[in-house]
C-alpha cells in the first residue's frame, strides 16, 4: 500500500513551498506518492524532481489551482489527483 504526503501550499510563501516540496521529496519510499496544491506551477521544484528521475503529473484546474503528483513508482494515474 502506498502513503501519500500531501501539502496545501496556496497560501504559503516562497520560499517555503519549495523547501517543503524538497524535504517531501527527500522522503519519498517506491510506494508513496507526492501530492501538492499550488497556486502556481512549481518550476525548481518540478525541475529538480526531473532531474532525479521521478515521475511527475501536473493539472491545473480551472479555478487556477495546480495539482501535482510526483512518485518514484511509474505508474501515476491521473485519477489520484482528487479534489482535496
């Protein structure tokens, strides 16, 4: 079973989205997934994350919330990014 670690950063400032979405990173097993809500497209976070080999879905939603899923594992559906 896997574990998810979830952060609400819409209301955070920078540079603690960032620095939150590093230690989540860091944290991350095979199994546990990612999830975060931001109010914009995370750029270094996403770049980082890529560069380490994760795989990574992005949506943003039409309210112009971003929901992004980032996972060790291959296999991301897109079902997994729900409404929080």
């Amino acid at each position: 079973m896997s574990g998810r670690i979830f952060l609400d950063a819409r209301e955070l400032e920078h540079p603690v989205p960032l620095e939150r979405g590093i230690a989540a990173l860091r944290r991350l097993n095979d199994t546990d997934h990612f999830y975060m809500l931001h109010r914009k497209y995370p750029v270094p976070l996403i770049d980082m994350a890529q560069a380490q080999g994760f795989n990574i879905r992005t949506e943003e939603r039409p309210e112009g919330v971003w929901h992004i899923l980032i996972a060790r594992h291959a296999k991301i559906d897109r079902e997994e990014l729900v409404d929080v």
